[in-house]
C-alpha cells in the first residue's frame, strides 16, 4: 500500500481533483465528470482525474453511503434486506 498527497499529482502537469460530488453516497454524481462525458471529453482527460470520495472501509458511515441500495434506482433494483445485511456484514 502506497499513501499519496495532492502533492503527488500537481495540477501544472495536467491533474484534475475531483471532490465536487457532494451527496456521499459512494456513486459517481460529480457534475465535473457528467460534463466531461457530455462533451465527449472523458476518455482524454480521465486517465488525469484524481477523484475524492468518502473512505468506503469506514464502518460507521456505510449506511449512509449505500442507503440507495435498499430503494434502488432506474438502472439498479432494490437490494433485499437479507442481502444488504450480507453486504454490510
């Protein structure tokens, strides 16, 4: 395991930070990145994006974080109670 700092990926050589998905649930809703992929963009910038997100082996904020699986969405069904105790356990 490495440990990186912004330090490491300066913006003069064409690193991005991402941290504007504001809504922690763990998925991707960053407006940068939608934007990037409506432009056509993404695929020549993405391999330059260093993207924040909330720790995921934080215990304590997992509910939190992947409430979503238990109503689902459009493209993901509800999880079942049984299965996301799995997950969670």
């Amino acid at each position: 395991i490495k440990k990186f700092s912004d330090a490491d990926f300066p913006h003069w050589t064409g690193w991005r930070m991402v941290d504007d998905d504001t809504d922690n649930n763990s998925q991707c809703n960053s407006p940068l990145i939608a934007g990037l992929q409506d432009s056509g963009h993404f695929s020549d910038l993405s391999s330059r994006l260093v993207c924040h997100f909330p720790l995921e082996w934080n215990a304590a904020t997992f509910d939190q974080r992947y409430a979503w699986l238990r109503t689902g969405s459009d493209d993901v069904p509800a999880m079942s109670e049984e299965d996301y105790k799995r997950l969670k356990s």
